[in-house]
C-alpha cells in the first residue's frame, strides 16, 4: 500500500499539497525540512545567477550594438565631410533703440516707478510746484 500522505487525483498526478498532510496528522521530519530550504535557496541561487547573466548579456549587446552604430555614424560624417557646401552669410540684427524709462530705470525707475531714486524725487518736486502754481492761478482768476 502507498502512504496515506499521497492522494490521487483524476489526472493521475500524485498530489502532495500540504493541505493533505496536514488532514492525515502528517509531521515533517527535520531532514525533509532540510533538504526542502537547500533546494529553495538553489533555487532561488540559480533564478539570480540566471537574471544576473541575462541582464549582463543584455547590457553586453547593448553596449556593442551602440558601439557599432557610432562607428558607422562617425564613417558617414567623415564621408560628409568630405562633400561640404559653402555657409551662407548671417544677417546683422538691427539693435532696437532703447526708451527713456529704460535708461532711467537703473536709478530708481524714473518716469515708472516715480518713487525710489534721485529722477523720481525730482519729477515729485516739480508736479507739486506745478500743482501749487495751478492752484495760485485759480486763486487769482477768482479772486
């Protein structure tokens, strides 16, 4: 007779879960728990050395690929090269102009800004004498 632990299935595969031998009172011994983690660290062993080699290959032929495609890319500019055509003269830019109010910006932003800088105090004084000078004369025109 075949062990308890075994069961048969309707394909005819051995069935070893361990769901199964846990029903039957079934205990791992320590030598099959052993041989068990050797084989899942070979494993395990095997699949990264295996993705390691891959990952090498891939990057090998990468890299050759690349090389070979730079050599033949150096080959036709050289090729280029050889074949060059006279340049075509730029056109100068005309220089814009600048406005007042940027030249006044530097100290104190002048006619804009109006507040900070020696321009803007200046262009103060004189729209209050303006002002003054406007209300004198309404005065007078009144009076």
């Amino acid at each position: 007779m075949k062990d308890e632990t075994y069961k048969k299935n309707n394909n005819n595969k051995i069935q070893t879960g361990r769901h199964l031998r846990r029903r039957r009172g079934w205990r791992r011994r320590g030598r099959e728990r052993r041989r068990r983690r050797r084989r899942r660290r070979r494993r395990r062993r095997r699949r990264r050395r295996r993705r390691r080699r891959r990952k090498r290959r891939r990057r090998r032929r990468r890299r050759r690929r690349r090389k070979e495609e730079e050599k033949e890319e150096e080959e036709e500019e050289k090729k280029k090269k050889k074949k060059k055509k006279k340049k075509k003269k730029k056109k100068k830019k005309k220089k814009r102009k600048r406005t007042k109010v940027r030249r006044e910006g530097r100290d104190g932003g002048g006619i804009r800004r109006g507040e900070e800088g020696r321009r803007g105090e200046e262009n103060r004084r004189r729209i209050k004498q303006a002002e003054e000078k406007e209300y004198e004369n309404e005065e007078e025109r009144q009076g």
